[in-house]
C-alpha cells in the first residue's frame, strides 16, 4: 500500500476506468479440453482496482476511490468490483462498495450478475447483503434477480442454496427461465442429472409439469423434466 501511494505521487496514473479497445471473441475451454461455449471480451490492461478487488484487499479499494476510481468500473470481461467481491466471498469489501454506491444491475459479458455469482459460490451471509440491497435499490428488479439466483444455484448444485433463497428470502420455486430456451430449475436439474436437486426442488413445493406447457422449437420433442432426464440418460431422477 506504501508503496502503491509512493507511485501514485510520484506520478503514475490511475485512471477513473480501463481504456477499452475492440471487442473480442474467442472459444471457452474447460478443464477436459472441450469448447463449451465463446468467450466475448473487450481488450484492455487490468485496472489496479480490479485487481485489488479480487484479493479482498479492501484499503486499497478505499484509498482509490477516494482518488477518483469509479466504484463501478468494469473490466475487460464486464466484471465490476462488487462482482469480484461476489466471486471471491469478500463480505465486506461488497459492504464498502454498495455504501459508495456500487450498483447490483451491472452484468458481466456472459450475463452474470454479483447476486448470481455469490450465490454460486455458496457464500450466504454475501448473499444476503446483496437482496437486502436490491430490495432497498433495485426493487424493480428484484424478481428477475432471485429467479436468476436459483438458476445459478441448481447449475452449481447447490442444494443447500436453493433451498436458502427459497426459505430465507422467499424464492419462487416454480417458474420459467430463458437461457436461449425455455427450461424450469427442475427441468435444468433434471438434464443435469441431479436427482438430490430435483427430490429438493418437489420438496419445496414444485410443480413437475410446468414445462409441459412450454412450446418446443421445431423439430424437438416436447419439453418437461422427465423427458430432459430420459434425453440425458439419467435413470435416478427419471
């Protein structure tokens, strides 16, 4: 930090955001070496503030807001500070930067926002700072934003948080998200096989036919649990 401030009088910039250049695409790969999906991203140099923000490092997030860092800069992927604060579990970090005016509406490129990914990563007490905060700021908002919560909770398995956004913060169990398709958080468990998912999404009051009305695109068979299970060749949740 001394030596971050010594750099900083002795002339070094430190802009107000990242300089953007062009937009770029590339393939998403995982760990097994298959593409699943593009990655879309603007070119630019970390900001220290982002950086900063990834490691929890909180003075220095204070020192250089109050130098003039916009305390919802984005960098190249769309991620701002509260984002990263989500991602990594920094409670109070996110605290600091919600009361400097952070704001919950900004997604990453991939349309993820802070909500979703805290609670991918399971951090509650993150969690429930955020939806006091977009009841209090984003009331609008603040459906949309749950719903999206518990998807994000059923792709990461996370049972102990779906069934926490639906009893602590009052989570619809039942209804239609869109992700390039229509699909229902139990019909998402049911293609990814999770059986323990699916058993705790009934549990808390689903309906297991709600996709059954949902249109299919030409040429698919018609949408529900059972038939993304069957798809999937998932015996157990079938």
């Amino acid at each position: 930090m001394i030596t971050f401030q010594k750099a900083l009088d002795a002339g070094a910039p430190l802009p107000a955001n990242p300089h953007f250049g062009k937009t770029m695409e590339e393939p998403v790969v995982n760990a097994y070496g298959k593409n699943v999906g593009r990655r879309v991203y603007e070119e630019c140099r970390a900001h220290p503030a982002s950086l900063a923000a990834k490691g929890g490092h909180e003075e220095m997030i204070r020192f250089m807001i109050g130098r003039g860092v916009n305390v919802n800069l984005r960098d190249g992927d769309g991620f701002t500070l509260l984002a990263f604060a989500s991602i990594y579990g920094h409670t109070s970090l996110a605290r600091f930067l919600l009361s400097q005016g952070a704001r919950q509406r900004f997604s990453s490129h991939m349309s993820h926002y802070p909500l979703r990914l805290a609670v991918y990563h399971g951090y509650e007490d993150l969690v429930d700072l955020l939806v006091e905060n977009l009841k209090q700021g984003w009331a609008d908002g603040f459906l949309e934003q749950i719903q999206d919560a518990v998807c994000g909770a059923v792709v990461a398995g996370q049972t102990s948080m779906v069934r926490y956004l639906i009893e602590h913060h009052n989570a619809p169990v039942t209804f239609v998200m869109y992700y390039g398709h229509p699909m229902t958080p139990h019909m998402q468990a049911a293609r990814d096989g999770r059986a323990d998912m699916v058993r705790l999404l009934l549990q808390l009051g689903d309906e297991v036919d709600v996709g059954s009305s949902l249109s299919p695109r030409l040429g698919q068979s018609p949408l529900s649990p059972l038939a993304e299970a069957a798809r999937g060749n998932h015996a157990e949740v079938a």
